[in-house]
C-alpha cells in the first residue's frame, strides 16, 4: 500500500488520519504475529508499514505548517 509523497500531499487531511491509523492497525498485528513466535510472512513489512506511516506524519504536518503559515 505505499504511496509516493506527490501522491500524499494530494490526500486531505481526514484521508491521511484515517490511512495512519489503518497503517498503525495492520502494524499492531504484524507485532503481535511476531511476539506470538511466529514468523512473519515478509520481514521487512514491519519497516515499511513504520517508513509509511512516518511519511504520512510528515506530509500531515507539512499541511498544518502551510495552514498556519498562510493566516
């Protein structure tokens, strides 16, 4: 599911909340998968999923920085 940041910056903001925590929610299983003593399916998913939901912070705030700089 990444999303390029050109594609991010188009989102509003209620769409990036909601794709953060649906990021979040999917990481909480990945960890849970894993502290159970299974392995995962894909080990590097648990970094992707943290890179994503760190590049969608990051664009979230970007929005409110440009929010606040224009009044």
């Amino acid at each position: 599911m990444s999303l390029k940041t050109s594609d991010l910056v188009n989102l509003n903001k209620e769409d990036l909340t909601q794709k953060i925590i649906e990021l979040k929610q999917e990481l909480a299983k990945e960890r849970a998968t894993i502290a159970s003593g299974t392995r995962s399916e894909n080990p590097g998913k648990i970094r992707k999923l943290r890179r994503d939901i760190a590049r969608m912070l990051t664009a979230l705030n970007t929005k409110k920085e440009n929010k606040n700089a224009r009044n």
